[in-house]
C-alpha cells in the first residue's frame, strides 16, 4: 500500500472551494482545464479539491464524473453543509489507511489523552524510512496541523469531534451522530472489509481499526442503543442469542440508499 502523506499539500481547506469544484463537474463531464476557467483556481488547487473529492467516493478519478453517492449528495445537498454529509464524508475520507495521517489521527492518536502536534509526529516515525528526511519533517507536520484546523475551524467543526486547549488536542465522544449515518457508516465498514457478508459482529462495529466506533469516537453503548433504535424500525436485525452478537444487513441496503432516505428525512 502506498501512503499519501501529503493529502492536502499545506492548502487552506475550505468547504466552500471543495463545493464550488464539486458543483462544477455536475453538468457534464470536463475536463482539468473547464474546471480551473469555471472556478478561477489554479490548477494546483483543483487538483487538490478534485483528490479530495474522489477520496470521499464523490467523484470518479480521471474521468470527473460523480459516483451513485456524488449524485445523490449532488441532489440533496450541494453545499455539503448537513451533518450527515459531513459525518459521511470524515468517516469515508478517515477510515482509509494509506491516507495515513488523516487515518492515525482518528483511528490511534486522538482517542489517548491531549497531545500536541509535536508529540503527535512521534506516531509516524515508521514511515520514516519511506520518505526523505525532508519530506517527512516538513510535511508530516503540516499535513497533521492542517487536518486538526479542518476540524477546529472548517466545516468539519460542525460535527465536534476534536477539542483544543492549553493541554493540546483531544476528542469528543457521542457526538451527534444520525441514526442512518451511522447505518450507511456500518454498511460501509461491512461491504470494504465484510464483502458479501449479511452479518457483521457489533464488537467489531463499535472497535475495529477503521470501524465507525474507532473513527466517529462511538462508545460501545451509545452504538447499541442506536442500533436497538435501528432495529425498532425495521432497517436491521439484531441477534444475541447463544453466541451470537451481531448485526443483520439485508442485501438491499445499500450506503447509497440509507444517504438517500437520511436527506429525505430532514
């Protein structure tokens, strides 16, 4: 596996240039040179934005065209401002490894104690013999400052998950989380690392590296009680008998349909 380490290459995120390129690849397929002239960005940000954009599974790299998400995302909110989508696309974009910093913060660094970013650094010092000195002190550094920014100034702030004081950095748990979010989030989790499977174990749901538990900071109980929600109306089973303590998915459920019925019902 290849890890990108500079994701966002030092660029000020802004939702609202992530939006404008969102919504200029709408109309019709285009290519690099029709985004830059309808946004007026230079090509180095579009290609940040578009990155950023086929990571979160909006858009399909190279070709510009949206996904089945992209389209419905597209359709009910355009601005990606709910915070369902915000919800959908930090878990999307956290949960893959090879975005390697953004994928530590959430899955190991964040979840222990206040840390600054110095002590944060120390978390990727195995990837050290992957990259040169240079790279790795410059922009380790900045790639961490600039995903904890996303998440204490941008948009991203609207879902509360990190917190910043005089100590450093941390998290908070049990944030509001939608109930389909965090069913779209779970058939997510099921269909990349579960592939085919009805079934997946609630235990791994609520603290698997990657889970929704591990990356949207979801104690164990605050998941059951939404899954017992979630079971109340029909959308899932839950089996505890014997052994079992698990989750039933129904084939038809799809990340694409559960996002679908969440902006139908807000």
């Amino acid at each position: 596996m290849k890890l990108k380490i500079n994701f966002i290459r030092g660029f000020k995120f802004s939702f609202i240039e992530i939006a404008n390129v969102f919504n200029a690849i709408v109309e019709k397929p285009k290519d690099l040179e029709e985004i830059i002239s309808m946004t007026a960005y230079n090509e180095s940000k579009v290609k940040i934005l578009l990155t950023f954009l086929t990571e979160c599974e909006l858009a399909v790299r190279r070709s510009f065209k949206l996904t089945r998400l992209g389209e419905i995302m597209r359709k009910y909110d355009g601005f990606l401002e709910t915070k369902g989508t915000l919800w959908t696309l930090h878990y999307i974009i956290s949960s893959k490894e090879h975005l390697v910093i953004w994928n530590r913060l959430f899955n190991n660094i964040l979840s222990n104690d206040f840390k600054d970013r110095e002590t944060m650094v120390t978390y990727f010092e195995d990837i050290k013999t992957q990259v040169s000195d240079y790279t790795f002190e410059r922009n380790v550094r900045k790639e961490i400052k600039m995903v904890i920014d996303t998440y204490l100034r941008e948009r991203f702030s609207l879902i509360d998950l990190i917190s910043s004081s005089d100590k450093g950095y941390s998290y908070n748990r049990n944030g509001n989380i939608p109930d389909l979010i965090l069913l779209s989030s779970i058939i997510y989790f099921r269909d990349k690392y579960y592939a085919g499977s009805t079934t997946i174990s609630i235990k791994d749901i609520c603290h698997s590296d990657n889970s929704p538990g591990r990356i949207c900071f979801l104690d164990e109980s605050y998941i059951r009680n939404k899954l017992e929600h979630l079971k109340n109306l029909g959308l899932l089973g839950l089996e505890s008998r014997a052994d079992l303590d698990q989750v039933r998915l129904g084939n038809d459920l799809t990340v694409e349909s559960v996002m679908e019925e969440y902006y139908k019902s807000i």
